[in-house]
C-alpha cells in the first residue's frame, strides 16, 4: 500500500537508521581511498610496498585495540560483527566439548548471528539457555548467576540491543562469569564507538564489533579476544591474523574502521550528550501519541535509539509512508524486514503479535537537528493518524470490540 503523498518533499531525506548502518565519515573515506590507490600492496609480501600495507594494517590494529582497552594482539580483523559471533561462539564451544561442557547461557533477545549459531550447536548436541529480558529490555545478573551450570562453557550477551537500543549490565555480568570462571562473549556492534567500552574494566573475554555500525565501511569488524584464549578458525587458508582468520586483508576497510572508531570515541562524550538529547525529545514527541508505548528501558538505553509501538496500524505502512516523507526508519531490524513475522526481540519484552507488528525504530545520529526531530514526530504522527482512520483493527478498538493493550 504505498500512498505518494502530495506533500512529499523533494530531496528531503533524514536518516533514521543509524542501527541498521551509518554513513561513512570524510575522515575513515578518505583514509580508505588514499590506501586503495597508494598502498595496495599485500601485507604478506616480504618486499617494501607489501610491508607498508603491513604497517597500515597493525597501526590500525593498534587503535582499534586502544579504542577498547585491549593489546594490539587481542584483535583479529574479520569480515564484520557476524563473523566475528559466529568465530568467538564456535571458539567457546570447541573449548568446551573439549572439556566435558556443552552447555551455553545467552539471551532471548540476541542478534540472530548469534542465535543462529547457538541454534546450530544445538543441533550438534550443546544445550542453551535463552534467559529473558523482561518488560524492560535487560538482563538481570542474578539470572545469569543462576543460569551457570557445572558444565557452562560461555555466557554470551549483547552488550546493546540492536531493535531497542537497551543497554546490558555487561561489567556485572563480566564479574559473574569471572567469579565462576566461564568464558563471557559479548555481541557489542551497537555499543562500540557510541557508549564506553572498556574489555579490561567490564570483565569481557571476547568482543565483536563491526566498523559500519560507527561511521566505517561495511564488510569489516573486528573481534577482541583475551590472551590465552584458542580461537578455532571459520575460515581456513594461509597465516594471516595469527593463523586464526586466512585470507589477504582488507587493508583500506579496516585503516578506515580504525580512523572511524578513533573519531567515533574521540567525540564520544559530547556526540553522545547531544544525540541523547535530541533522542529524549523524540521519545517525548512520539509518547504524545495516543495508544503508542516506547520500547525498552527508557533510562539504560543507546543515545540515538527510540523504538515505538502503536496500536491499530502495520509496521511496514509506516515505514514506506515516512519514506514518502523522507524519515527513514526501520520497524525490528533490517535483517528481518521483508519478513512478516513480527521482531523477536519485541516478542521477547513481551508485545504481543498485534502490537509488535505496529512497531517503528529510529536510530537517530549525531547529523540530526532539532527541527529534524520536530518533523520525523509530525511526519509520525501524521502517518500514525491516516493509517488508523482505515484499519479495520483500530475502528474495533474505537467501537469497543477489542481491548487497548497500549
Ligand atoms: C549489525 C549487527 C550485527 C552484524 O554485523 P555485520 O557487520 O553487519 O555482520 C551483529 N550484531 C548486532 C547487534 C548488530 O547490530
């Protein structure tokens, strides 16, 4: 059902969906252009111009380890996020088939990177524990502490929601898994280069992060594990990171992603101030909205993020009519759009189908202004308004049908 509006405004486009990917900064594309013309060279090679593209690469790997508290070689550079959940997930359970421990300690409401994988352990015998993340969108440590059993292997929790931007207890978390000595991974590709993060500080054995979540270039990431810990490979081949990860670097992409986060955590505090703010204004906004509710701990969640349900209307409507507004959003997250079946992590906060099908992510960035909000939450109230008047869900609701939920 896509309605051109008359009122569509040429050229106008705010982007709201930081979570899903965020723009290149001039600084992480030039430093990617410069490399792919000036040292194309392979790192493996023994002669100059490969051991300049050899320099490029571990400076990189320098910052990026500095950007999260950890040594140069605790970083292993990999295709992305999903990459690297899918190595530092496989890594733990090798470990822990080795020792007798197949059991592992997730969340209900993970990236599906991660799900999926732990979905295909399961199959070769490990046994999950999905553990809930109530009304509110977190974790609570104390469930994790009893959710470990003898035979735990790994504990892994997101550190920030990609669909609901909620933020996880990870330091106490950490502690937990430290105390009781089982490996604790974290999925942190929206937190990375947003909100601190500090491996050391918050207990974290592995790490994931990918560099187009923070102003880098898509097809890169990086995955941080402890010293002392045994990768497996995914991807067999030659030597490179360490013999854990074959194949010729991306040089260019990850001397860009090093040149984001860098910038990313640089203007962090400020950034995040001025996101958070704008971020508060939205929420504020959209709550105005009859019969709507935000999603997740209002406190305890990412600067940029506002997730939003409304009751009586479908999720993708929405979003093809805020495109005809130029607000682009995204209702769960971008892997599963395209797909009716309403967000696992709205499911797992406990919308029901009817209400998590009416659901709207913005994921704002630090581009935004403050007459850019006002409009997205006119442009959504607008859209929320003319969607209703013919939903036949909404006209039973107003009848007295059917009960509000929201
Ligand atoms: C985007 C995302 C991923 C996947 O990262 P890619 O680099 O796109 O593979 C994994 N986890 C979370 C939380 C994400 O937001």
């Amino acid at each position: 059902m896509r309605v051109r509006s008359e009122e569509k405004e040429k050229n106008k486009m705010i982007y709201c969906d930081n979570a899903a990917t965020t723009r290149m900064s001039d600084a992480a594309l030039i430093k990617m252009t410069e490399l792919m013309k000036e040292v194309w060279g392979n790192p493996s090679s023994l002669y100059s111009h490969g051991q300049r593209a050899k320099e490029v690469l571990e400076e990189a790997r320098e910052k990026v380890a500095s950007a999260i508290g950890a040594q140069p070689g605790e970083i292993y550079f990999t295709s992305g996020g999903s990459e690297a959940d899918n190595q530092a997930i496989r890594s733990a359970a090798e470990l822990g088939r080795k020792n007798g421990k197949m059991h592992i300690v997730s969340s209900a409401f993970e990236h599906h990177a991660v799900l999926h994988t732990l979905e295909k352990l399961e199959k070769e015998g490990f046994d999950v524990t999905l553990l809930d993340v109530h009304e509110n969108g977190l974790v609570v440590p104390g469930e994790v502490e009893a959710a470990i059993r003898d035979d735990t292997c790994l504990v892994t929790v997101m550190y920030a929601n990609n669909e609901i931007g909620t933020i996880q207890p990870i330091r106490e978390i950490g502690e937990i898994c430290r105390r009781k000595k089982v490996l604790f991974h974290t999925d942190a590709v929206q937190a990375v280069g947003h909100i601190p993060v500090d491996v050391r500080g918050d207990n974290i054995d592995m790490l994931s992060a990918s560099a187009h979540k923070f102003h880098g270039p898509k097809g890169v990431g990086f995955l941080y594990v402890k010293k002392g810990i045994r990768l497996t490979n995914l991807i067999e081949g030659g030597a490179q990171e360490r013999g854990k990860r074959a194949g010729t670097e991306n040089v260019p992409g990850i001397a860009a992603m090093a040149e984001a986060l860098k910038e990313a955590v640089g203007g962090m505090k400020v950034n995040g101030e001025r996101t958070a703010a704008l971020r508060d204004r939205l929420i504020e906004g959209l709550k105005q909205i009859p019969h709507s509710a935000l999603n997740g701990d209002a406190v305890n969640r990412l600067p940029g993020n506002a997730n939003f349900c409304f009751e009586g209307i479908e999720g993708e409507s929405l979003l093809l009519l805020l495109d005809d507004k130029g607000v682009q959003a995204s209702s769960g997250s971008a892997c599963t759009s395209g797909s009716l079946d309403p967000s696992h992590v709205l499911l797992a906060i406990g919308r029901v189908h009817d209400v998590a099908h009416g659901s709207l992510r913005l994921t704002i960035g630090d581009d935004i202004t403050e007459d850019d909000v006002d409009y997205v939450i006119k442009s959504v109230r607008e859209v929320v308004e003319l969607l209703r008047s013919f939903s036949p869900i909404w006209r039973d609701l107003m009848a007295g049908k059917k009960e509000f939920i929201l």
